[in-house]
C-alpha cells in the first residue's frame, strides 16, 4: 500500500532516498568545516554581532534583498502578501490535523482505535477566519476552501495509516502507533544562536527514522528554497552533533478540488551548505553595515514591499 500524506514519502521516493541518495550522500562525504558542530570555526563562525531569522537568509526572491534592509534597517514592515497568508495558513492547516491525529491516539488509546478514527474524520479544519480578514472576499473564500481540501486529504490518509499498522501490529501501544503513523515532528524548536540565527528557530517537519528535514511550499520551485532545508541542517547539527545528510521540499498545488503533491529530495551537500553560509554573510553585513542594495532590475509579481520600495 501506498501512502501519500503531505510530508510521508511514497514507496518510489522511499526507494530513491534508500538506494539513491542515501548512499551517494555517504559516498560524497560531507567538509568537516561545513558540519553544523564546527560552529566555533571559520566558516561557519559568525562574521557579524547581527542575528538574522532562517528565512531572512534563505529567501532571495527580491533579487537584490532590498526586502531585508527595508525590515531591519528601515524598519518598514509591510503587510504580508495573499501567497504569504495562504502559505502560512496551510501550513496551520497541516499541523492541526497531524497534531490533533497524534493527540487522539494518546488520549483514546490502541484498544479504542475505531473511535480514534471516527472523532479524526470529523476533526474539523483550523480556525482561520482572522487570517482572512486581511484578504479580497473571493481570496479568503479560495484559501478557505483550500483549508478543507488540506484538511481532508490528510485526515484520510493518517486513518488509513493507522487502520493499516494495527492489522499487522496486534500489540502495539500508544506510543509506538503514534510514532509509526505520523512519524515526524511539526514545528520543532530550535536554537540557531551558535551559527548568527535566531534563537527562535522552527521547523516545518523533522523525520525521525533517518534524519531529514521537511520544508512545506506552496507555489513555484526556486532553486533557493533548498537553502531552507540546508540552514535548518547546520542547526540541528551544530546543536545535537549528528549528521542531517537529506532534505525534503514539499510542493503542493490545487487542480481543481484535488491537491497535487510533489516533492524535492536532495543531499545537502557541500555546495549547498557554503551558499547558506555567503547568503549569511552577505546579508548579515547588509544590515550590520546598513547597506541599501538598490533597486532591482525587475520586481517579481507579488512582491509585498512594492509600495513601500517605490512609493
């Protein structure tokens, strides 16, 4: 059987991290100076007294990062944009669910796993209404109905997960089921003090079985998204000095009444990691320095710092 919950793998991608990437990763080998532990030690040392959030570094959809210095320079804080409220409000949408599941079967228990079925296909989506206030009327009733579709997609999905681990484990307990079924963990906490980040750091998913980091998106692919995923790496390491080899970027779209996943796994390799650490440094002396980067040739569509960029 194959399960395709938001941030589970299927049986072809589970294939292509085990017999793919896992190995290369290994064969590849990873700079010691580009492992997160090695913190204290050029490269990874911060250069500048100035704290920067993970996604102030990963971003780049401003060209020239004018973004960043109006924030923390200017200290001009634009209203967030409809793919920015959408993309928030999804993600709420997910973790609702994924926590509510994990809530149920340690409150129900194993014995009673019909009603932890029943009262998880009538869990119904998150609050969101205030989110709401701040988009178009035909926006907010678009992203509402997207909230059900999340919602629904994924409830099925960890039912059937669950329904399909207790036929095969007739003693499992609580924990272990809660573990099996939703085995990642929704907006970890970390503390990206040791590498000039915020000490305020969270996840999107963290797998457990093999260290992954899982970062939810909804819209196009960029090639810097993967700079999330690396950024989130380094922490992990540089807090619990294990190796995060893999990253995971989750695509989802609507067609219609469906929702379309697609998924980026990939080594953060060396390459990777160095270009984490320059966004860093670049970007870290930008506002230490309060450099004004310009205007860009062109402005992506969307951009919410328009107005405040252009008057």
């Amino acid at each position: 059987m194959e399960w395709y919950e938001v941030y589970f793998l299927t049986e072809e991608e589970k294939k292509h991290l085990l017999k793919g990437l896992l190995p290369r990763s290994r064969e590849l080998g990873i700079a010691e100076e580009l492992r997160g532990w090695n913190w204290p030690a050029p490269p990874l040392q911060p250069v500048y007294d100035t704290v920067l959030a993970l996604y102030e570094v990963a971003n780049s959809y401003c060209p020239t990062n004018r973004d960043l210095y109006l924030r923390r320079v200017r200290r001009v804080f634009p209203a967030p944009s409809a793919a920015m409220v959408q993309g928030r409000v999804l993600h709420a949408a997910l973790v609702h669910v994924l926590v509510s599941a994990k809530r149920l079967i340690y409150s129900v228990g194993v014995a009673q796993y019909q009603t932890i079925c029943r009262e998880l296909q009538e869990l119904g989506p998150v609050n969101v209404e205030s989110e709401l206030q701040a988009l178009a009327p035909e926006d907010a009733a678009d992203l509402k109905r997207k909230v059900a579709i999340v919602t629904e997609f994924e409830k099925a999905r960890i039912i059937s997960r669950i329904q399909e681990i207790l036929f095969k484990q007739p003693y499992i307990g609580e924990d272990s089921l809660a573990v099996l079924a939703i085995p990642v963990i929704v907006e970890q906490k970390l503390d990206g003090s040791f590498l000039g980040l915020s000490p305020n750091l969270s996840t999107d998913a963290f797998t457990v079985c093999e260290p992954m980091i899982v970062d939810l998106k909804f819209g196009e692919r960029r090639d810097f998204h993967r700079l999330t995923t690396t950024g989130y790496a380094l922490v992990m390491e540089s807090l619990y000095e294990f190796p995060v080899n893999i990253g995971c970027l989750v695509y989802g779209s609507f067609r219609g009444d469906r929702l379309i996943i697609n998924k980026d796994l990939h080594i953060i390799d060396d390459e990777l990691r160095q270009w984490f650490i320059e966004s860093r440094d670049e970007k870290a002396r930008m506002v230490y320095e309060e450099i004004d980067p310009g205007f860009p040739a062109e402005c992506y569509q969307g951009c919410h710092c328009y107005a405040a960029c252009h008057g």
